[in-house]
C-alpha cells in the first residue's frame, strides 16, 4: 500500500490488517494442504493438528472485525482506504471459512481411513485439492502484489475445479455402486471433495474482493457455474447431490 | 589543436568563476587605492589586469583537490562496488527489504523462483507461511536473523532454507537469502514416489507373468500351441513393464529437476516437424495422416528443447493412437490466439471417437485412464499425460483439452510469448 496519510498511525492500522490477513492466509493454505495430506497418507496425528490450528484463524478473523471498526470509527475513511478496510473484512471471513473446510476434511481422516482404501480413490482429491490450493495462492499473491491482470486465470481455474469435481463425483458414485462396502469410505470423501470445491469458491470470492479493492468496480459479472454434479445421477435411481 | 585551445578556455573560465569574488575584491581595493593616491586609469586597469590574469593562469593546488587525490589514491575498484552489483551477482535468490518489510531490491534469481515479486511489495504479505511470518516478523520488529526451512509447494515443490539477518550496523535494511534444497528432498521423495507407484502398477503385468509360467509348468506343459500363445502374452507384459519402467522414471527425473523457467529461446516449427517425422512410422502403422498447419513465420517459445520434444511426441502419439479411425490427425500453430493475451497455441486435432466429458478434467492424474483395456491394447502406461503437464508447468504453459464424443479430441498447449 504506498498511500500515505498525514496521520502516520492510519497508514500503520492498514498495514496491520493487511499483514494479518497475509498471516491467516498462510495458515488457511496450510491446513487445506495438511488436511489433505493426512487424508491421503492417513495421518491421524497430522489431522488433529490441523483440527487443533483452526483456533488461529477465528481468532484473526474476530481481530480484523474488531480493528477493521475501530478504525472505520476514529479514522471514518473515505474512497480507497474504505475498501481495503471492507475488503479485509470481507477476505477475513473468506479465510476462516476455508480454514473451517480445511478442518472438516480433517475431521473426516479417522472415518475414511479407518479401513486401508485402495490409491486410486485418493489421486482425484490430490488433483482437485492442486488445483484449489493454486487458485488460493494465486488469488493471496494477487492481494499481496495487487496487479490485477492476471485475475482472468481465476475464472478459468474455478470452471477446471467445477469440471473436476463432478468427475470424482461421478467417479465415487460408481465405487460406491460397485461395492457398498466402499460406501462410508467414498461418502466422507464425497464431502471432502465438495470441501475443496467450496475452498475453490471461497479463493474466486477473494478474487472479486481483490479487484474490487484495487479497481473499485466490481469484477465483470459472468462468473461461470460449471458445476454438474446436480446433474449426475446413478442410473435410473437419482442420486444427486444433496447440496 | 582546437580541442585544447577549447580546454584552456574552458579552464580559464573556471578558474575566474571561482576566483570571482577575490577579483571584484580586488578590483574594488585597487579602485579605492587609485582614487585616494591619483594614479592614472591606465595605470589602474593595467594593475586590475595583471590581476585577472594571476588569477585565471596561475597554477593553483586547493586543499580539497588534494584530500580528493588522497582518497583515490586509497580508494580500490573494490569501493566502487555497490550492494547492489554484489546482491545480483549471488546465484541463490537474495531479497532485501526494508524496515517496513517493502522488497527494496530482488536478484535474478528471486525473480525467477518467485512469482508476484516485485519492488515495493510487502514480503510478509508474499510470504504467508507461518514459520516465514515469525521469521520476518522477528526481522523487522527486533532485527533479530535467523534461519528456516520454508516449502512452496506451488506450482511446483520446492524447499527453501531461508536465512534472514540485518544489513551493517545502522539498521534499516534487511536480506534474506534462500539456499534452494529441493534436489536433496526431491530424491528422497523421488525414491518413495517411485517405489509406491511402480509396485502398484507393476503388480498386474507381475501376476499375470506369474499366472503363466505356473500354467506353463503345470497344465500346459506338453501343449505347444498353448505354450507359444502364453509366451506371446508373457512377452507383452514384460515389454509393458519396461515402457511402465521407462516412463516412471522420465517423470521422476522432471521432478527432481530445479525448477527454473527455461532461458533458452527456440522455433517449435522445426521441432514439430522432427517430431512429426520421427513418429512417421507409428504414423503409417495406424493409418493416419499427420497434417501440418503452421501459419507463417517463426513460433519462438521460451523452453527446453528436449522436454518440448517429449510434449508434442506425447500428444502425437496419443492422437495417432486413440483418433486412429479417423484417419487424420492435425497440428496446428496459432499466434496470439485464443482469449489469453500473448500466448502462442499448439494445438494437436485427432478425428477420432473423443473423449467423455467426466473423463477430460482428470486426464493428467497419474495413471487415470478413461479405458482400461483400450489403454494397455494401446501400450499406454497412464503417465503419458501426466509428463506432458509437468513439463508445461515448468514452462509456465498450459494445457487445455477439448473434445466431444464422435467428433474427436483437440489438445492445446499455451505458451506464454517469449
């Protein structure tokens, strides 16, 4: 942020909200990445970790709130200093929500690995969590530099993340078909994909935050629902997807 | 001669601008000297010029000339460096920030290794791993160094031991230096990967070798026909396990390669043609036709050349092999296409029976295959793909697929314009 205010400590109250969502940012990057990792390697004591780690982040986010309207109320800014501080509310609550899906995948280590499952259920989960952690990453890159004119890879990347979820979902539909042994298994993981899927959303929400910030218009409307998992039935039983 | 006459001048002047007030001085002291004695003008201007002249010609040596002659004389090349000459010299990535944690100054090397890395960006706001925000939240609030390993695991794994520490006395300005480690780490992992992959996919081919020899011992033993048949799908299995083999390891090798964004600059035109001639006979083979619509001119890429030869023999031989029933198969190049600014598309169009849309998002998973058996009739090991992806992400490239069944399948890759 190069402004500079005549009153030293505003621009000092903006770096610091700045930072710390810099800070929950890496964190909610972590869990998602630890999660997934004790999910595929079956890391209990991995897990309980991240479980443990998201206290941080609802911590930040009740930080940010609380500084965010005190400064809204001693400062009473104006123009692009209010979006930053909006932003920041905005992004902070993105944030713990990725870090409360990052926990819930978690949650889920101990039921989906209580029996040894084979790879392959996992190497669609390990992709699709790839791609939503480039998007998380891409979009804090894009809040840390704030150049905007990479942010078209965003929509690009949701519609790949939409795509590939309703693949696995497609995919552990028919394990679950095929043996329903497989089913306790292949429903956690279910939800686990929609978790990421839902990470994925919540880094495009950040992408528009963004660039409302830098721009002060909002991203140009045509946000893409690639999403057809409601369209997936098994057969001629409809099962779609709840959500 | 005109030259020095030029310099003289430009001495001369110099000396009288600096003597300036001394002159006018002096020149006032002679004019009163003049008026209260009664010496005659020409007298007095005589005295003013011999003055002017002293002033503008005699040899002078000023005290700061010669503290300036002092310092030269003790001052070596070495002074001259500045931190700046010295930081862009260091070969690992080197980024110094100041008090407020804003990158003053990023090497080469930073800039190559981390994306978004700018002048004037905040580091802990690029930086947001846990252990790197202690790291430079230490630095900056009590100029306390230190050092930490740090993982990026995005776009492609990599370990960082990141040492910190304050600039000189003064304070102010602070470097972090980043000794990159991932070639130690990767092998590990790369031994790991590769023992969990190739047991895994080894253990089909291993069981039906296995199967047959027991039958060849048992059953079968005095049946020749049997025997030569089973020998025949032995021998395929073994050869199965060898490309599987060959291709795990291809792909192991790329990942325990640094990752670096390819310098050297290349035409794909002449590289796909290579290519397109070295699979002529695969081509034949299957009866397909290699087209070729290149456009005009050069398509310059920044890359690897072999690794973009392993790219487009990948593509090709998947187009050859699974479009088979169409008969043709079309590599196209197309300049500044696409909604992407600035990228050159390559794209390789089989006519044959397309790909299901569930399956097309997964393609480059490891191992995933819309069909088995189709695959392994097409000697396929499952990794074509996906060394096909790891190569484009080291070149900042991108690959697309689209395909619609009965119509056939397109693979573009985009390269960002070199």
């Amino acid at each position: 942020m190069p402004t500079h205010h005549i009153v030293s400590a505003f621009d000092e109250e903006l770096k610091y909200l700045a930072n710390r969502i810099a800070a929950m940012g890496g964190h909610a990057e972590r869990m998602v990445d630890q999660a997934v990792f004790a999910l595929v390697n079956s890391d209990h004591g991995l897990a309980r970790q991240v479980v443990a780690n998201d206290e941080f982040l609802d911590i930040g986010q009740r930080e940010i709130d609380e500084k965010a309207i005190v400064i809204i109320a001693r400062r009473q800014p104006m123009a692009d200093d209010l979006r930053e501080i909006i932003g920041a509310i905005r992004i902070s609550g993105d944030l713990e929500r990725v870090g409360d899906l990052g926990k819930n995948i978690a949650k889920r280590v101990v039921a989906v690995t209580e029996a040894r499952q084979p790879v392959r259920l996992f190497r669609g989960i390990e992709s699709l969590a790839e791609l939503a952690l480039t998007q998380l990453k891409d979009v804090l890159d894009t809040y840390a530099s704030r150049s905007i004119d990479r942010i078209g890879f965003v929509r690009d990347r949701d519609d790949q993340i939409d795509a590939m979820y309703t693949s696995l979902f497609r995919e552990l539909l028919t394990y679950m078909m095929e043996d329903p042994r497989n089913i306790t298994a292949c429903t956690h993981l279910l939800f686990c994909a929609k978790n990421i899927e839902r990470i994925g959303d919540h880094a495009t929400n950040i992408a528009e935050t963004v660039y409302y910030i830098v721009t002060g218009a909002q991203m140009p409307a045509e946000r893409p629902k690639e999403d057809k998992s409601h369209k997936v039935t098994a057969q001629a039983t409809a099962a779609a997807d709840p959500s | 001669m005109a030259g020095r006459l030029g310099d003289f001048l430009r001495i001369v002047i110099s000396r009288l601008w600096s003597a300036r007030w001394l002159i006018a001085g002096a020149i006032v002291a002679l004019a009163g000297l003049a008026a209260s004695s009664g010496a005659t003008v020409s007298s007095v201007l005589l005295a003013v010029l011999f003055v002017v002249a002293v002033a503008a010609l005699a040899p002078r040596r000023d005290g700061l000339g010669r503290t300036e002659r002092v310092a030269d004389a003790g001052r070596t090349p070495f002074d001259a460096i500045t931190a700046e000459h010295l930081a862009a010299s260091v070969s690992d990535p080197l980024v110094i920030c100041d008090a407020r944690g804003s990158v003053v100054y990023a090497n080469k090397p930073a800039a190559n290794a981390f994306s978004a890395l700018n002048e004037g960006t905040s580091l802990i706001l690029r930086f947001r791993a846990p252990e790197m925000q202690d790291l430079i939240g230490g630095l900056l609030s009590q100029g306390k160094g230190g050092s930490i390993d740090y993982a990026e695991r995005l776009p492609v794994e990599r370990w960082f031991r990141v040492t910190a520490s304050p600039i000189g006395q003064a304070g102010g300005f602070f470097v972090l230096v980043f000794k990159d480690q991932s070639e130690t780490r990767r092998i590990d992992r790369m031994r790991a990967d590769f023992i969990a992959n190739a047991s895994h996919e080894l253990r089909t081919p291993l069981a039906s070798v296995s199967g047959f020899i027991e039958t060849l011992r048992g059953p079968a033993r005095n049946d020749p026909a049997a025997r030569e048949q089973f020998l025949q799908i032995m021998q395929n299995q073994t050869a199965r396990m060898a490309r599987l083999i060959d291709d795990l390891l291809s792909l192991s090798r790329l990942e325990t390669k640094p990752f670096l964004n390819p310098a050297d600059r290349l035409d794909l035109r002449p590289l796909i043609d290579g290519v397109i001639d070295a699979l002529s006979p695969l081509a034949k083979e299957s009866g397909v036709r290699i087209e070729r619509d290149f456009g005009e001119g050069a398509a310059i890429v920044a890359g690897n050349r072999d690794e973009l030869i392993q790219v487009f023999e990948n593509l090709l031989e998947n187009a050859c092999k699974y479009g088979q029933s169409g008969g043709r198969v079309l590599v196209s190049i197309d300049r500044a296409a696409s909604g992407y600014d600035g990228m050159l598309d390559v794209a390789v169009r089989d006519f044959g029976p397309g790909i299901p849309e569930e399956h097309i998002p997964r393609l480059t998973e490891r191992f995933y295959r819309v069909d088995v058996e189709t695959s392994r009739g097409q000697k396929g090991t499952g990794l074509g793909l996906a060394i096909v992806k790891h190569i484009l992400t080291r070149h900042n490239a991108r690959l697309t697929i689209r395909s619609k069944p009965g119509e056939g399948s397109t693979f573009t890759v985009h390269f960002p314009q070199a």
